[in-house]
C-alpha cells in the first residue's frame, strides 16, 4: 500500500496492521478486485475515478491517498481539475434529487 500510495497513506493503515491485520489484509483484497493491474481501464482513469468518488463523498483521507497517486502517475493537472468538477456536479446532482420533497410542496 505505501508503494501505491506513498505519503498519502492514511494514517489508519498503520494502525490498522498493528491493532486488526485481519482487517488490513481485507482491505487489501478489495483493493486488489477494483484496481487490478490489468482491468478494463486504465491505472490513472482508475486513480480518477476513485478521487471523484472520495470527493463527492467526503473521503479526506482517501482524497489525499489518491492525489498523491495522481502525482506519482503523473496525471496532468487539468485531469485532476476536472475530475474536481465532475465530483462538485455529482454532488450539485444528489442535491437537487434530495429537493423533490420540498418542491412538492412549494
């Protein structure tokens, strides 16, 4: 993991060997399932794909974990960007989905 994610390792994965390994080992296992070396897409749609996710979901640890994977990647700045945008739009989205009740009544 700290190969993939060098210094945006969450903090919790140290912590997670020394107190539940179990569960380190599991999270590895899920790791490996979505992010195989030789899926459909590629490593950096991948590590994009997973950034929005983490930020339209409030992730800060894996947001942090995925821009320094970024990084290593070398994903351009613009990617990055607009992965950013596309987060605040999924975002943007759910809200006015959660808006039908109070425009029912409006």
């Amino acid at each position: 993991m700290r190969e993939n994610l060098g210094e945006g390792l969450p903090k919790a994965i140290p912590l997670l060997a020394e107190k539940a390994p179990g569960l380190l080992l599991e999270q590895g296992r899920s790791w490996t399932f979505a992010m195989p070396e030789k899926g459909a897409l590629d490593e950096r749609t991948r590590t994009l794909i997973l950034l929005g996710i983490a930020l339209a979901t409030g992730s800060e640890s894996c947001v942090k974990a995925m821009s320094h994977r970024a990084k290593r990647l070398g994903i351009p700045k613009e990617a990055l960007l607009e992965t950013l945008k596309i987060a605040r739009q999924a975002q943007a989205n759910a809200v006015l989905g959660h808006a039908t009740p109070l425009l029912e009544v409006l």
